[in-house]
C-alpha cells in the first residue's frame, strides 16, 4: 500500500479523520480510537538531567529571552541546540517585530498553519489571531479550506500572495505588484519570510508528532486518501 499524507501525518490527521467518520456512523462512543504505539510523540521533552551542556546553555539561553521554558517546536528542535536558538531569533523578529500588523502576519501564520495541516501551529495562533482582529469567520474558512468570503483589500493581499506561494511555490506578477504596493519591499519580504519561518516550524512539528495542546482549537482534518 503507497504511503500518503494522511498515513504518515500518524495521530494528527489519521486519527482525528477516523474519529470523524465513525461520529458520522454514530459508532463512536467518545473516546476515539486509540492511537498506535508509533504515532506518539517522536521526540518530547528531553530531562534537564539527560540535557547535553550545549543543550542545558541552549535551554537557558531560551528561557532567558522568551521568560518561558523551552516548548512546542523548540522541544524537538532541541536536539540540534544551536538550530533551535537561531530559529528562536528569527521567531522573536518575525513575531515581535516584523513590519506587517500583527492582524495581517496571524493571517499569513494560519494560512501556512492550514497549508500544512500543522494543528499545534493552528491551536496556538487561531486564538492570536481572533485578538489581532482576524475575524471567527475568515479563521473558519481558513480552518476549512475556503477561500473567506469577508476579507478586507489588506487580509486579500495576503491571503493571495500566501495560497500562490504556498500552492505554487511561487507568486505571479500582479500579487507580487499587489503586496509590493501595499506592504512595500520590506513588508513583502517579510510576509515571505513568516511563511517560510512557520512552514519550517510546521515542518518540524509534523515529523516529531508534537500534540497540540490539550483544549485548544482544533484544526479540522482533511481526509487524503
């Protein structure tokens, strides 16, 4: 049997669709399936006490800048110390300090967070978006697949110069034109580089499985057969 997304996405995907369509059935008792040994966490926490010296500074060095322990992708990353505190950087700029409004950069994070159907990446940022001003309704079209049917001229530039690029790995003349007029240079690099950032992030979360934090928003799965 070929292997597809669906199969090697384990627990995020898998099993939340298995779980939809046996609701649909009415054979569900609530509980849902219950998950293979090997679609646990691939790589979760690591003890402080089995930390290496480059992963303890590492550690540090993290808690030090974002007053938090290390968490979510940065878990995983861990293993590799200093590609997790160079990855931190570029977070802290395109989080904290990037020149798009933080409504229109939570905009361009769920659409990559959908793209790649990474739910810790949407459990996070679905309800950093809503507070940023994206609206329930467009973050529910996003969620679903759709092309929101509310979008303001700023939310559309994005939406477009995002889907192009994250569909076709590149973007055509007039998107590129359209971000450029309304964003600027700056603006459009750095709408190109919250992309890139969160599809490495995502990338990251769905090789080492990291489950989304329990109670959060969930990201509906699509069934690929």
């Amino acid at each position: 049997m070929p292997l597809t997304r669906r199969t090697l996405l384990g627990t995020g995907v898998a099993l939340a669709a298995t779980r939809v369509e046996a609701v649909a059935a009415g054979r569900d008792g609530g509980a849902g399936p219950a998950a293979p040994a090997w679609c646990g966490d691939r790589m979760p926490p690591i003890p402080p006490e089995r930390q290496t010296e480059l992963q303890k500074q590492a550690s540090a060095e993290f808690l030090a800048g974002r007053a938090t322990p290390v968490f979510g992708p940065f878990v995983p990353l861990l293993r590799s110390p200093e590609v997790m505190l160079r990855a931190k950087a570029m977070g802290d700029y395109l989080r904290y300090k990037s020149s798009l409004p933080p409504k229109l950069n939570e905009l361009a994070i769920l659409l990559t967070a959908r793209h790649w159907s990474q739910s810790y990446e949407w459990a996070v940022h679905q309800p950093l978006a809503l507070k940023a001003g994206v609206s329930a309704e467009v973050a529910s079209a996003v969620a679903e697949g759709r092309r929101p049917g509310a979008l303001d001229e700023a939310e559309q530039a994005v939406h477009d110069f995002v889907t192009e690029l994250l569909n076709h790995q590149a973007v055509s003349d007039a998107t590129y034109q359209a971000a450029v007029r309304r964003f600027g240079e700056q603006g459009t690099i750095d709408l190109i580089s919250v992309c890139g950032y969160y599809a490495f992030l995502a990338l990251v979360l769905n090789v080492a499985r990291t489950p989304a934090p329990q109670g959060a928003p969930s990201l509906p799965a699509f069934v690929c057969a």
